[in-house]
C-alpha cells in the first residue's frame, strides 16, 4: 500500500492526525450550533480534496461554497495559526462543483422513480405499512407490465391505473385499498408542493461525474446547495440516502486503499434517523456498515451523538466533539452519554471539558494504524485554506459556466414512459368504445383525484441533440431499463422492502 501523508486535524499537546488508509472507517463531527462543526467540515473537505479524494457534502446553511476561492489572514486566522505554529500554512482554494436539486445554485441531479424504489418512497411519503405495501405493489406491476416510472407523473398514472383494475390484481396481490391509493396520491401532491417533482426525472445523474479530480490531481468537491432543501427536511435526507445507496450498490468492492475513493458528509444527520421505519433503519445500518468496502468514508455531522443509532455510531471510529451546551437535565444527559463514546484519558475529565470547549476547540480521537481508537485530546482545530463564508453569485455562475459538467443536466428529457403509455391506452379504449360510462380511464372509482396535463409536459427537444445531452440520455437510459428479459426495472439496495439487489442486465 503506497503512503498517503497524514491529514493534521488538531494540534494539542501533540498532533492529531486521520489517516488516509483508515478514512474508509467513517467519522462523526458534533457539537452545539455556533462551535465550529462546519469549519471543521470545511477544512477536512480540503485536506482530503489535497490528496486526490473526491468529497461530496451538503451546503446546509449556504456558506460551504468559500472552499472554491483562497481564503485571507484574518486576524483571527493568523492569531490561530501563531498558537498551533503552523508556519508552513498556505491559503488555497479546492476544485469545486455546484449542485442543486432545485438547478438553481448549482447543476440540476435528478434520479428516476425507479431508482429511487419503494422503501424510500415510502419514508419520503410517510407512508403507514399498508400504504407502503400498496406502493410496492405498484412498483411490481410496473415491472411485470415493463412500464417506466421515470417521474412523479409516471408513479401518478401508475396508482390510477392499479387502482382502475384492481379486481384484476386481487388474486395474485390480494385485495388493493382504494383508501391507500388515495392516500398516497395525497402525500404525492404534498410532495411536489415542496418542490420533489425537479428532483425526478431524466437525465439522471450519473455516480462517475462525482468522482472526479482536476488537472493538479485535486480531488473535486461536489457541494450540494441545501438551504432552501432544507425547507423539506425529508426530501433532503431521502436524497442523501439515495445517493449513498447508489455509491454502495454501484462502486466495485476495493478492499484497503491508501485514501478512499470518496469521503461524503452527512450534515444535520439527526434528519436521517427520526422518524424513520424500523426496515429503512435496518437498510441505513446495512450501508453504513458495508460501504467503506467499496472505498467509501461517511462522516455525519450532527449536534448530538445520541443524534446517531447505536448500531450506526458503533461504527464511527474518528471523532470530532466540539462543545455541547448543559443548561437543562436533559442536557446534561446527553453531555454524559458524549463523554462515554470515548475512550479515556487519565489527563482529561471529558465530561467537564465538553461544556468547556471553545469555538474551534474539540475533543478529538483518530483510528490509529491497528484501526484502535486514540485515548481523547483536546485540541484546537486547524483553520482551513479556503475562504470561510460564501462566495459571490458572480463568482459562482463563473464557476458553473467552467464546470466539467456545464450543460449536460441542464436540459430534461421527456421520454415515453408509464404516463404516456397508459395515456395512450386510454385513448384507445375510449376510442373503440364511444358509449362508455363518463370519465374512461382517468374516471371512475378514481375520478376524484385529476390525471396530470399532457400540456404541462416539458416538451422533447427537436432535432439534433447536443453529444453531451445524448450520452447523458443513454447513461440515464442504460440504468433504467430493465432486466436479462427486458422488463423488469432495475432496483437500487434500498428500492426493495425485501433487499433485493439491483438486477443487471
């Protein structure tokens, strides 16, 4: 295994370092709002991106983008820089990549219906069981019919029609809630209301572009702009999951590495764990566990480590605290249950000093090179290279305009699909039977709930389509369409309740 150097975290009364060989072994940065979790994100971001990794992380409060230009001697900077003698200390900025589920402050990322799968549908929807075993059925009769569900006007028009033949469904499903479809109609409509539907559709985004380094041999930082995402907590954590999801069911397994192929920042993780059906915690812990074969660290970023499942932080061996806040009994708890995920150090009462701590002060334990956790320090952080606030919109449009992936997702594509397949069975029906009962397909027993508008369809581009716009279509393409018999559509690890892998071609 070839040497990778050490990434210097924190200096104490030695230096803390994480090394690259064990950064596949996840991490959890905490600490209450206003201590220094997200400039410690930053500055881990850039040190990685330094040694050729590629990091995906979520800009959650809008001031992550100051990474892509260097940073100024503040004067808090250079008083920090003099106490940890970092007289070797350079400002530089990291090769960045804007992304936006919203296309908005960054380069649009879309998944179809199909990868996303039931189970996260499910919890995206806040489905009761029943509900989610209705969808799922959905999702099942789509693949036997081989209809696409690209987008939510897809799954919409797939509801109506398991609904519309229910009866014909009974005996191979069992008996199909008219309450359920309903239901899952309504959440659907609650969820575009949110802004979801841009997040489904074509082309979808393709894992390779994340994985990319920049001519110097810079790993990219890939900075998702979640602040208004985050205005729909649940739509921000099931994007993450998926992603996540993708990586694992996608990455060929690479056993030890000398740095990981990508380290991704879970930031407000509480978000992934509450509320969440006791089969989706089951998936959450079977990825987290089994990514880091595939070169993959996580980090996760939260106030709280009682944030984080048991089963999940048992995993998280490099730990960052910064200071926690014990104002009431409740706080003080959780101040005891931080203490013990440590392992002690006779030189540090770790209770005490967690409500101590100063702003860009932690405590700190690396993997050592056994894969053992280091006894807890305290420590300063060190400052990052880049500018610490956001940069310009100038500056960013510039920098989208350069982007590698420049006018490859800008564009939708509207293909046929579910929608317009049924549509058109519909006008067929309705055609060789004049006389029939009002309403045809999009009538009757779901009548209630209105079919989408043909004309609010984005319309397909004419002619000759850019190359890029092409490969685009045909990656996107090549991961939707079905299986070994060309009908079956394809499943991430966590597009089924019963974990079935995603069939390859």
């Amino acid at each position: 295994m070839s040497f990778v150097d050490p990434i210097l975290v924190a200096r104490g009364a030695r230096d803390l370092v994480l090394l690259p060989h064990m950064a596949n072994r996840h991490g959890l940065i905490a600490g209450a709002t206003g201590t220094g979790k997200t400039v410690t994100l930053q500055g881990l971001a850039e040190q990685f991106s330094l040694r050729g990794v590629p990091v995906f992380l979520a800009d959650v409060k809008g001031d992550l983008s100051g990474m892509a230009v260097p940073g100024s001697p503040t004067t808090k900077i250079q008083e920090r820089l003099r106490e940890l003698r970092l007289e070797a200390f350079t400002f530089g900025g990291c090769p960045v990549t804007f992304w936006d589920v919203f296309g908005e402050k960054g380069h649009p990322v879309r998944t179809t219906i199909s990868e996303m799968g039931p189970l996260l549908l499910a919890g995206l929807l806040q489905l009761n069981e029943t509900q989610a075993g209705v969808l799922n059925l959905v999702f099942k009769v789509a693949d036997e019919e081989g209809l696409l569900l690209l987008d939510l006007k897809d799954l919409r028009a797939m509801l109506k029609h398991v609904g519309e033949n229910a009866a014909s469904f009974t005996t191979d499903y069992g008996n199909i809630s008219a309450a359920s479809i309903g239901a899952i109609q309504r959440n659907l409509l609650t969820l575009e209301q949110q802004g979801a539907e841009a997040f489904f559709g074509e082309p979808a985004l393709n894992l390779d572009d994340l994985l990319q380094t920049d001519s110097q041999g810079r790993g990219c930082v890939n900075i998702l702009a979640a602040d208004k995402l985050m205005s729909a907590p649940k739509v921000y954590a099931t994007f993450l999951l998926w992603l996540l999801s993708e990586l694992f069911e996608n990455l060929p397994e690479a056993g030890d590495l000398p740095k990981p192929k990508l380290v991704f920042f879970f930031d407000e993780a509480h978000l992934l764990f509450s509320d969440a059906p006791p089969a989706l915690l089951e998936k959450i812990e079977q990825v987290v566990r089994l990514i880091r074969s595939k070169g993959i660290g996580v980090y996760f970023v939260s106030q709280n480590p009682r944030d984080i499942p048991d089963n999940v932080l048992g995993q998280l061996g490099h730990r960052i605290q910064h200071a926690l806040r014990a104002f009431t009994p409740r706080d003080q708890q959780a101040v005891r249950a931080a203490a013990d995920t440590f392992r002690s150090n006779p030189a540090i009462d770790t209770e005490t000093a967690l409500t101590e701590l100063g702003v860009g002060e932690a405590l700190v334990s690396m993997l050592d090179e056994r894969g053992q956790p280091t006894v807890v320090e305290r420590a300063y952080i060190c400052p990052p290279r880049g500018q610490i606030g956001p940069i310009t919109e100038a500056q960013r449009a510039g920098l989208m305009r350069s982007s590698l992936v420049h006018g490859v997702y800008e564009q939708t594509i509207d293909r046929e699909s579910a929608y317009e397949k049924l549509k058109g069975a519909a006008t067929q029906a309705s055609a060789s039977a004049p006389s029939s009962a009002p309403g045809g397909f999009w009538g009757g027993l779901f009548g209630g709930v209105s079919a989408p508008s043909p004309v609010s369809r984005p319309a397909r581009p004419a002619g000759r389509q850019p190359e890029s716009l092409v490969n685009a279509m045909a990656k996107s393409a090549v991961r939707t369409i079905g299986s070994t018999l060309g009908r079956e559509i394809i499943r991430g690890v966590l597009g089924s309740f019963l974990g079935g892998g995603r069939r390859r071609r």
